[in-house]
C-alpha cells in the first residue's frame, strides 16, 4: 500500500512551509538554524506532524491544520521557551518510532 495523494501533498506543503521559514503559524520565530544545529527539534515535530494526522479509510486527510499546529508548537515551545503547548501533548503524540530497515523488502 503506498501513502495517500492526499497525505504526500500535507506532508509536501508541511515540509516545505517548515524549510522555508514561512509556516505563518511561526513568524516571527528564529528557528531555521534548527536544521543544521539541532536537527533532533526539527525530527521531533515531524513525529508529532505523522503521529497526529489522521486519514478516512481512503487515505485523504482529515486534520492536516491541527496536525500542523501540534508540530508548530513543539518548535515554537523548542525555541521560545515560555511558550505553553496547550493541550500538553500526549505520550502517543511525542513517541519517536522506529526507523525502517537499512535494506528495502520490495
């Protein structure tokens, strides 16, 4: 089974909001340099960005802004610290999964 068109194009406009430094949710925020000095922080809210996303039983999208915003604020909180995430996030929320196989199986 391979991702939804409607899952990529929220992850394609997520990633590229993010790495361009125009996400309008973070303006204001200084936190490019993340990518090159502390990738761990960038890491962290695209786990909470594929963690919260939920999808219908035909893969499209069905809270592409709030998974968004759960991300965002993870950076927000990251570089601003007295910035609340509310509601605090939730175990599932934050788990870092496990990373496939160095081999692919197709």
């Amino acid at each position: 089974m391979k991702l939804s068109n409607s899952f990529s194009g929220a992850l394609r406009t997520f990633a590229y909001f993010i790495a361009s430094g125009t996400h309008y949710q973070l303006e204001g925020v200084n936190y490019l340099e993340l990518f090159g000095e502390e990738p761990s922080a960038i890491e962290q809210a695209f786990a909470i960005y594929a963690n919260v996303m939920e999808l219908d039983s035909e893969g499209n999208v069905l809270n592409a802004k709030y998974a968004e915003k759960r991300a965002v604020d993870y950076i927000r909180s990251y570089c601003e610290p007295g910035f609340e995430v509310e509601p605090p996030y939730e175990d599932w929320e934050i788990e870092l999964h496990g990373a496939p196989s160095l081999i692919d199986k197709i």
